[in-house]
C-alpha cells in the first residue's frame, strides 16, 4: 500500500511537470472591486487555487471534527464516571453479604419459653 501511494504521488507529480511546462503563459488575474491586478502565469494560477482549496477544505474538516472529537471526549469522561460509580455501588453490595456470611449465629429465644 505504501508503495501504491509513492507511485500516485509520482504520477501526479510528473503529471503537474507536464502542466507546468506546457502552461507558461501569463494570465491576468483581476480582484474587481479592489484596483489589484496580478499577472502571473496561468500554472501557478492552478497551483495556487488548488492549494487554498486543499488548505481550506483542511480547515472545515478540522473544524467540523472538533464538535465530534469534544462530544467523544465528553463520553468517555461520562463513561468512566459511570463505570466507577457502577464499582462502587457493587463494593457497597458486596459488603452486607460479607458481613451477614462472616457474623456468628445468633441463638433466637423463643416466646414460649
């Protein structure tokens, strides 16, 4: 597996080259309601877009597990508590049983006698 990601990983690089090479060009890359006006060339226009999109999507991800990873976190909290009390209240049960197995008989009188 680790080796069909290296080769992936070279595909797409080669294949970026490639784009690089054949797209040398320069665009004119406008911001309209500012006055800014970039002129670059259009690979790195693509390179660029891509990765504030990759950097972006990065960010909602993060920001969207953050809800799950604290909820997680909360349960577990809520668990071991849980657990513990569970624990606790079996050793509460436990100690009459021993107790009540471990006292010596007692002699009942009778009424009659």
């Amino acid at each position: 597996m680790k080796t069909f990601k290296w080769l992936v990983f070279a595909l797409v690089l080669v294949g970026a080259t490639v784009f690089a090479v054949g797209n040398r060009q320069t665009a004119l890359i406008s911001l309209d309601p500012m006055p800014y006006t970039l002129e670059m060339p259009v690979y790195l226009v693509v390179f660029v877009s891509g990765a504030l999109g990759v950097l972006l999507a990065s960010f909602v991800i993060g920001w969207s597990s953050a809800r799950r990873i604290r909820r997680l976190r909360q349960l577990d909290r809520d668990n071991a508590r849980l657990r513990a009390e569970i624990e606790r209240q079996r050793a509460a049960a436990a100690l009459p049983a021993q107790a009540a197995k471990s006292a010596p008989p007692t002699r009942m009188l009778a009424l009659d006698e």
